[in-house]
C-alpha cells in the first residue's frame, strides 16, 4: 500500500506486470504522449513492463493518497489458465 500526503513531481519508473487501484486521492501516468488520471476507485492495468512518469494530483495532510499495487506473475496466470476448464 502507497499513502502521499501531499502531491509530487513527476517521477520517472517502470511499472511492471500488474494491478494498481487507487483508493482516494488522485495520480497521473504519462506513457509517451499519452496522459492518464485516475482517481477513488479506478485501476490501472499493465500487460508488460513500461517506462512510465508517474505522479500524485491530489493529496493533503488531512486526505492522503492511498494505493495499492499487486505485482501479478505470468508464469502463474498461464498455469491457472492452463488447468481451468473452458468446457463448462
């Protein structure tokens, strides 16, 4: 779980395979040109490993921003899938 209580600069990284939620306050992430903004229960996705800038918008003392981010392995996700049973 990630807790900022006040807003940042942009922040070069790499997120990598996995799941990221934002539970209250609000983040930016720059992929190339594009720009997303996400906020109290939105998440973001990532399939492979990306170089992002990364930034909180909205933070305070009094209403920090929380998030949570779960690294996901692919090597599990194919076993998972490769036992489920599609025949239903």
């Amino acid at each position: 779980m990630f807790r900022r209580s006040e807003v940042s600069l942009p922040m070069a990284c790499v997120y990598e395979l996995g799941l990221g939620i934002s539970l209250q306050g609000a983040k930016r992430v720059v992929l190339g040109e594009h720009s997303y903004d996400y906020t109290d229960g939105q998440s973001l996705v990532t399939s492979v490993d990306v170089p992002v800038a990364s930034q909180i918008t909205r933070a305070s003392k009094e209403k920090p921003f929380y998030g949570i981010y779960l690294r996901l392995d692919a090597h599990e996700i194919s076993h998972i899938v490769a036992e489920m049973d599609f025949a239903g």
